[in-house]
C-alpha cells in the first residue's frame, strides 16, 4: 500500500512538471517580442527581427544567438549594432526563443543554417556579415562552409564568441551530458524548473552574474512554448560538432573570409585551453581575449568590450 502512495505521488508531480503552464512573457522579453515577426519554414513559425536602420552603408548584419537562449542575448549590444549596420537580423532557431519547437524532432545544425538560408534568399540578401555566439558560432561555421564551396550567400565576415567549435577544448556542463543520454535525457528536460535552470545556468557566466530579473528572463523565453521539453533533442549539436569536424573548422582553416574570435576567458564550458590550440590552428585570424572575469556570455557580462573589440575588427574589413 506504501509503494503504492509513492507510485501515485510520483506520477502527481511528473504530472505537474510534463503539463506546467509557461509564464508570461516579462514586459522586456515583450518589447523584444513585439519588434519582431515570423516567417515560416517548411510549416513552422520562426521568430525574427530586421532592423531596417538610418545608417548609409550596405552592410547587413545576421546575429546567431546560442543554446538554450535566443535572439534576446543581443539586446544589451543591439543600440550599438544599428549604428554599424543598415540592416541588423537576428532569428531565433527552431526549437528555440519564439520560434516553433516542435517535439520529438531531429534538430540539425544544417537544418538551422537553412532557415537562416531560406530567410536570406526570401528577403533578397546576397551578401551578410555573421555575429554568432555559442551554438550560433557551429551554425555559421556551416553556412561558412557552404559559402567556402560556392553554395552560399556571400559571406562579408564572421565574428564568433565562445562557442566550443574545437571539439578537444569543449568541455560541456554535467547538465548537458545527462541530456545526452537516450531516455534518460529526455526525462530530464521535462523535469526542468526554474531553480535548477538558474543554478546551471548562472554557473557559466564569469565573475558579472546576471540579476534574479535577467535569470527569470532567460527562463521565460527558454520555456516559452514548453521549450524545456525538447532540450534533449538540440543537445545533439554536441555530438554533431565532432561528427562533422573536419566539414566545420575545416572550414575556419581554409576560408578567405575575414574572422574573429570575441573569446570571455573565465568560461568553464570553454577553458582557456581554447586560446593556444585557436592560435596555433588559426594563425592568421584574428582574437580578442577580454577581461580575466568575462565568462561564457561575452556580449551580456561585457556589452561594451565586445562592442568595442567587434568595432576594431570591422574597421579592418569595411574600408
């Protein structure tokens, strides 16, 4: 009979958490919100924001965001941004932010470069720079590739932050291990809560934490449209990095495009191991190493660094 209470309580409280309602989008995560649309790829919706600016130049800039974020990581670098470019994009991916996020799906990062494709071609965008970050800089080393092999818009430049694009100097969280683990991974992104994704997510950033407000953020937008549900099935761009390395930092290697790496030194998903093997394989590019207490969200711990560090890159290649 005692087993039996606990089989029922068990099931009372994976109950809650399998049908929890989202939350409410906070009034800033609204403003981010109500700045954008949605396109659709394939019969999905996908959340964007084009920023048609006052600058006189031709330049246009795409923003990848990183896992499990969106586009709203850019909002503490985006007043900078539309005085650089005349045209600023930033799309959530599918599975992510506002977009769709369907379940039991096979999220690819070359599907996720050709939504990025796909909005490129419908808005008759030939040529783009590319600010990536995270999960975002693995996307652009495939749309890189494909530009490399003359299949692709062109790329003007790529600008990357802290992604583990080097498979021997990636060091993913226990976290996301776990999601890995077929079954068991996806029990457990159905299990998420608030306090377990502000402990795990909070421990990534460097000595500049986000504020209780900004961690409620990022969960909202994370578990908007019951986003936790489908964590395990996007964590599969961990395997994937290695699957396709020699296609994606063969890539880096042999590309003419002009490149950067905005590196926060303090990240644990990044070790500072990242350096030395991104100079010794990269050695004509370019890397900016900030503060020692910059971790793994360079644009939200250190917006005016990364601005200015993304400024003195762009001064090289438009002239």
């Amino acid at each position: 009979m005692h087993s039996m209470y606990v089989l029922v309580g068990f099931l009372l409280v994976l109950d809650i958490f399998l049908y929890k309602p989202a939350p409410s989008l906070t009034p800033n995560l609204k403003l981010w919100h109500d700045k954008g649309d949605f396109y659709t790829y394939k019969h999905f919706h996908i959340f964007y924001i084009d920023e048609q600016t006052s600058v006189n130049n031709t330049q246009i800039l795409v923003c990848l965001h990183g896992y499990p974020t969106s586009s709203y990581d850019w909002v503490k670098i985006h007043d900078d941004l539309v005085k650089m470019f005349s045209r600023v994009i930033y799309i959530d991916f599918l599975g992510f932010g506002f977009s769709d996020k369907p379940r039991h799906y096979k999220y690819t990062i070359a599907e996720q470069a050709d939504i990025v494709e796909a909005f490129l071609e419908s808005n008759g965008i030939d040529s783009y720079h590319i600010l990536s970050h995270d999960y975002g800089d693995t996307v652009a080393l495939e749309l890189l590739s494909r530009f490399n092999s003359n299949k692709g818009k062109k790329i003007v430049s790529l600008a990357m932050m802290n992604g583990g694009i080097f498979p021997e100097t990636n060091n993913p969280r226990p976290i996301q291990r776990l999601l890995l683990v077929p079954v068991l991974g996806s029990i457990i992104s159905k299990m998420a809560f608030y306090h377990l994704f502000k402990f795990s997510f909070s421990e990534i950033f460097g000595t500049k934490k986000p504020s209780t407000d900004e961690l409620w953020d990022f969960w909202v937008v994370f578990e908007h449209k019951h986003g936790s549900s489908v964590s395990s099935e996007l964590m599969q761009f961990i395997p994937e990095r290695t699957q396709y390395k020699k296609r994606w930092v063969g890539a880096l290697v042999k590309t003419t495009v002009p490149v950067t790496f905005i590196y926060g030194p303090a990240d644990i998903i990044n070790p500072t191991q990242f350096i030395t093997h991104y100079k010794k394989l990269l050695p004509k590019q370019d890397l900016s190493v900030l503060d020692d207490g910059v971790g793994h969200y360079p644009q939200w711990e250190a917006p005016v660094e990364v601005v200015k560090a993304y400024k003195k890159f762009l001064k090289k290649v438009i002239s």
